[in-house]
C-alpha cells in the first residue's frame, strides 16, 4: 500500500495547492487513488480552466497521467451542462445537490472515453474515475501537453482532415456517441501529428434526442476549421447524410 503522506510530505507545496484549491473531499480522493496504486506521484498543474484543473502525475510504471479535478463549486455546471445529461439513459433519476452533478459529469467523461478508446478513436486512455478526479493518458511529453489543433497546423492539413472524419465516423458509429463539442479546440496534435480527441464530457449517446443536432455541429465545425487552412472539403451535408444513413 502507498503511504500517501509520506508522499505528500516530499511535496508540500502540491499539498497546500490541493487543499487549497480544492475541498476535503478531493484530497481525500487523491489520496484513495494513491492507496489503489492508480496514482504514484502528482506534480503541478498543466492547465486550468472554469471547470477543471489538469495535474501532470506519474502511474506506478512510470507512465506519465493527466488527473483532471473538476472543482465542485464551478457555476458554469449550473443549466449549461444539463442538457448534455437530460436525455442520458445513464445517468436517468440524476438528482440532489450540485456536488452530485459535477460527479455524475466526470462518471459520464470517464465512460465516454472508455468507449471511444474500445471502439478505435484515439482519445486518451481512461484508467480511473474517483468522484471528480478522473485520470487518464497525458497527451504530450515531459509534463508538457501537446498543442491543440486551433494552435498547430497539420504538416499535411489534407490528410488530418481525412482522419479526423474517419475519428468521427468511428465515434458515431462504433461507439454510438457524438461529441457534441467537437472543434479544433478539442483535438490535440501529439508527436508525429497524430491527432487526438479529448474533453468527452459533452459527449451524448447517438439516441440522445439532440444528438443529430450536436453531430451536425460537430462536423461543420470541423469542415469550417479545414476549409479555412485551404482544404476543399466539399459540402458538411454529404459526410452528415452519410452518417445518419448507416447508424440508422
């Protein structure tokens, strides 16, 4: 078993950043991550957001994790993310406090990426969920993320067009899930540009009745994105009638 507090004796300071950032309750799932071994060692944040808080950390085999906390006192969760869960058989009968929604939020990111991963769509690897922790692959190196899409062209812009419909195309049809916020600021591009789809959270499944909606604004938005580096994509309405036809 890890001895958490001798662990977080060696980092101080992180220890004070936790507490102070986030609640008893955080800590303590920090520390429960730790005692399962999912969690070895957490260094600083890599990024900072209105909702969450991405730490670099270490597995047990050295392999590099991003832990994303959601903070429990986020207002953006009030109205605005609720109808990304209203409509969700998985999370049917979601009710009580705020606290209950940011954990029903990360549960539902949590899943959605286990099912992208199973279903061939590079997204990071999922290892665990802990209330409103959820730890997953790093995108990038040296606790350095890699950079989003909207921050670094493609070497080959035609090509990563290419791909990221077929990611799409996997995503609605294999997994059964639309995005529902997808755009070049939620696709990073890892060494060697291979892309990657992160932040699923908004992610509804394909029964969801909004999903043909949020699946139209997934894909023109891509396609806006594409064209605009000189790509001629064609019309967005072939690729969505392509879609809609084979999930049925």
């Amino acid at each position: 078993m890890v001895c958490v507090s001798e662990r977080l004796e060696k980092d101080s300071e992180l220890f004070e950043v936790l507490e102070g950032v986030f609640d008893y309750w955080t800590v303590m799932g920090i520390y429960r991550l730790m005692n399962k071994g999912v969690i070895a060692r957490l260094f600083g944040a890599v990024a900072s957001g209105k909702e969450a808080r991405v730490y670099w950390g270490e597995g047990p085999r050295g392999e590099d994790l991003a832990v994303k906390i959601f903070y429990v006192q986020a207002s953006s969760f009030k109205g605005g993310r609720l109808k990304y869960i209203a409509g969700d058989p998985r999370f049917e009968g979601l009710r009580g406090d705020f606290r209950k929604l940011v954990y029903a939020w990360c549960l539902k990111e949590y899943r959605n990426l286990k099912r992208a991963y199973e279903s061939g769509v590079p997204v990071p690897k999922p290892y665990a969920v802990e209330r409103n922790i959820l730890v997953m692959e790093f995108i990038g190196k040296d606790g350095v993320p890699a950079p989003l899409l909207k921050e670094k062209k493609p070497s080959d812009p035609v090509k990563a067009f290419s791909e990221l419909k077929e990611y799409i195309r996997r995503l609605y049809l294999r997994a059964k899930l639309v995005h529902a916020d997808l755009s070049e600021y939620n696709v990073m591009v890892d060494e060697g540009d291979r892309l990657v789809i992160i932040d699923l959270g908004s992610a509804v499944l394909a029964s969801h009745p909004m999903a043909q909606e949020f699946l139209r604004k997934d894909v023109e938005n891509i396609y806006r994105f594409f064209s605009r580096l000189g790509v001629d994509t064609g019309p967005p309405e072939e690729f969505l009638e392509e879609l809609l036809s084979r999930g049925g």
